[in-house]
C-alpha cells in the first residue's frame, strides 16, 4: 500500500509518494547522530571504510548550511531514518546531490526509497535553479565506483555517468618535514599573509581565488563560483585552517607574481576500535597553477610544502582527488611523487528543466 503520507509530512516539502506509514521531514542538528550512522554504513559498503563523522553530517543540515542547502530524511513505521538526500547549492548551474539509502532495507524497499529521494532531490533542483534565474539545473549525484546498488539507483532516476575520479593518498613520514619547494627553480612559496588579529589579508584570499578561477576555467564541469561563495564553502570544512593556504610567486623579475595556489584541509583521523586516537592527515582541497607558469615546477613545489607542513605537525598522510580523465595527465605528478590511488568515485548527471 503506498501514500502520500500527508498526515505526517513537513510543511516544507513537497508531496512526496511515501510507503504507507512512512514519513518525511526536514532534519536538523538533532538528527545528526543518526545521519552519521546511515552514512557511515554507506561509506562502509560502498569503498570498504568509513570516514565521514558527525561534523560532517552537521555541515550539510545544520543552520549555517540551510542557506545553500536543502535536505529530506524518510523514517520508516517505527520513526527511523531510512534513507537521507541533501541538495547543495554549489554555484551557478550546479547542484550537488547525495542520496543515501539504509543499506539494511531489501532490495525492492531500497529501490523504492531512493525513488522517492531522487523525486525531491529534482524538486530542490528546480527551486534552487529557479532562485538562480535558470532554464535548466544542473544535478550533480556522487557514487564510489564499486558500488553496484547506487548506480542502479542513479540509473533509474535518469542520470548519466560523466567522469571518474582517482581519490589519492601519499603516506607522510617525519622526514618529510625536510622536503624543500624547490626555490632555486625562481618558485617561491609562501603562506596566505595574517592580519593582526590573526584572519588572513582579504587581498590573499582574493588572489587565491583568481588563481583558483583561472586555472580551473578549461577543466571539466567547471563553474563559475564568486569570491564570496568560495570562502563561505570553504570555510565550511570541518577540517578548514587559514594556515593551509598557500600562495605560488615567480620572482624572475623585481616583483613576485603569483603563480599558483593550494588550499589544504585538516583530516582528522577519528578513533580506532578500541577508542584510541589515530592520527590526522592533511588533504588537497584545490591545487591550482596558471598556464602561463605551468612547466616551472610550481605544483611540485606546493605539493612539496603541504608535505613538509603535514610531517611537521605529526600527521601521516596527505590525501588529493584527481580527475581520471583530465587531458593534463595530472596523475603522472603524484604518482611520481608518492602519491597512490586509495579508492575510485564517479560523478552522474541529469539536466532538469526549471518551470
């Protein structure tokens, strides 16, 4: 028997065709606990670990994020979360999407739970394209490539396969704390300046930015993103620190100019099973170098540093994703450099008209 569930649907969806007894509703910080149980078990089947923790859980439906984020939990008869969509705002034109479905629930239950998840999911697609002025908006849906039961659900909902995606992992040991960026090549790399009170100069930060704009515009699916967007995303991150920003220069001539660009993150390592604490690891968010300094060893030189600052904290590893696809054969550089392919992920598509 299926209903609409109007008796127990949030205000703020829309009519959803819910198994009978089910409900659906907008969560919040007080779900948190719950979502990072489902999406953990999710990770777990799909790449054979799980990661992500509550903080993660709480960047996509805690307060801050609603003003780019949508989101939809279905709970089953009894009142558990059963399955989880969350729809971000990304930039102009694009819309990331992850869909989440117990991995506990049968085959035909699950199908019909990730139906319903990717019906709203094109709901949240046409208000946040609308709110944007677009005729068509983008869904941009993730899945670990191995993960046979979320491509069927990718596949039902009409999405396309369109890219792979390496997700890297460079074991760091004390010793790289020596690493140099190479300075005798005329590279210099230098940390985003601090003001007084400790922020970062807004001049750095925009001149990450370019950089960043600049030397992603010829990649795949790349959008435009103002400078306010990025730093209101980036900062987001759990693992987000002012001091893993670091800005390229080229000194040939009296001034230095800006060269390239690398955010990095902190990851935290969590606990083991005993509860004892693992240790963190540092993360590539955006490494970007201009195509008028490619070729003077400026990404080798950034890469190098976030190395040199991940062994001189403790940390273990620096972890990156690289295109699979990407016509600059970026992964040659990391593999070269220590850098091996941990996992595999693939981004879907679907292009849905905005009424």
């Amino acid at each position: 028997m299926i209903s609409t569930g109007e008796d127990r649907k949030d205000a703020n969806l829309p009519d959803l065709d819910l198994p009978s007894g089910w409900s659906a509703a907008v969560p919040d910080e007080a779900d948190a606990t719950e979502l990072t149980a489902l999406l953990r078990a999710h990770e777990q089947h799909g790449r054979g670990f799980a990661s992500s923790s509550e903080d993660d859980v709480l960047v996509e439906v805690g307060a801050q994020g609603a003003m780019v984020r949508e989101n939809v939990v279905l709970r089953d008869a009894e009142g558990r979360v059963r399955g989880w969509a969350t729809a971000h705002d990304r930039a102009a034109g694009r819309m990331l999407m992850q869909v989440v479905v117990d991995r506990e629930l049968d085959d035909e239950t699950a199908d019909r739970v990730a139906a319903v998840l990717f019906d709203w999911a094109e709901w949240a697609a046409r208000r946040i394209g609308g709110g944007r002025g677009l005729e068509v908006q983008q869904v941009d849906s993730g899945a670990f490539a191995d993960d046979d039961r979320q491509h069927r659900y990718l596949e039902s909902a009409g999405y396309t396969r369109v890219r792979t995606w390496w997700q890297m992992s460079r074991p760091v040991v004390p010793g790289d704390a020596d690493l140099a960026p190479e300075p005798d090549r005329g590279v210099i790399i230098r940390p985003v300046m601090r003001q007084g009170g400790g922020m970062p100069d807004e001049d750095d930060l925009r001149t990450v930015h370019d950089i960043l704009e600049s030397a992603f515009a010829d990649h795949f699916n790349s959008a435009e993103e103002t400078f306010d967007e990025f730093i209101f995303r980036l900062r987001e991150d759990p693992g987000h620190r002012w001091d893993h920003w670091w800005i390229a220069e080229i000194v040939d001539g009296a001034e230095p100019e800006p060269a390239g660009a690398l955010v990095g993150t902190m990851l935290d390592g969590g606990v083991d099973e005993h509860g004892a604490p693992r240790p963190d690891g540092s993360y590539v968010s955006y490494i970007g170098v201009l195509q008028s300094a490619r070729g003077r060893g400026v990404a080798k030189a950034l890469l190098n540093m976030i190395v040199a600052d991940a062994a001189s904290r403790g940390r273990n590893r620096v972890g990156l994703e690289v295109d699979a696809d990407s016509p600059t054969r970026a992964e040659a550089l990391y593999l070269s450099m220590g850098w091996e392919t941990r996992y595999v992920t693939e981004s879907w598509h679907k292009d849905v008209p905005v009424e």
